[in-house]
C-alpha cells in the first residue's frame, strides 16, 4: 500500500483535509477485507507528507487501523 500523508490537513503542500482518524478508517477498511481475503500481511511504503508531525500521527493512526481492521475493533 502506498502510504502517502500529503494530503493530511496541515501539510504545507497539499490543500485536502485528510485527518489521523480519515487515514485510520481507511487502514482499518484495509485490514478488515485483507483479513477475510486470507491475506497473510500488508505492507506499506512511506511516500509523501512533509508536516513531520501530521506524518507521525498519520503513520501511527495508519498501523492502528490496520490492526483494528484485522481484529474487527473500532479505531
């Protein structure tokens, strides 16, 4: 999975207002449907997000979807 945090709403080159929580529900969507799919992992490549903050609590939020997916628990 490409994970790309440019479009988080504090970095300073993109104009979209992505949120920690929009990136964690995406994970968690990602998880859940690879879960049933029987896939044995993920794996994500950092690509963009240039707030560093905005990008460590997006990748943060990311893995913990990612997680709550897998398990079927809320974010």
């Amino acid at each position: 999975v490409s994970a790309g945090y440019d479009a988080h709403r504090a970095d300073p080159l993109a104009e979209l207002d992505v949120t920690e929580h929009g990136y964690a529900e995406v994970s968690r969507l990602i998880g859940a449907l690879s879960g049933r799919l029987g896939l044995p992992g993920i794996a994500l490549t950092l690509e963009g997000g240039y707030d560093l903050d905005a990008l460590r609590a997006s990748a943060a939020a990311t893995v913990r979807g990612l997680l709550a997916g897998r398990s079927d628990e809320p974010v």
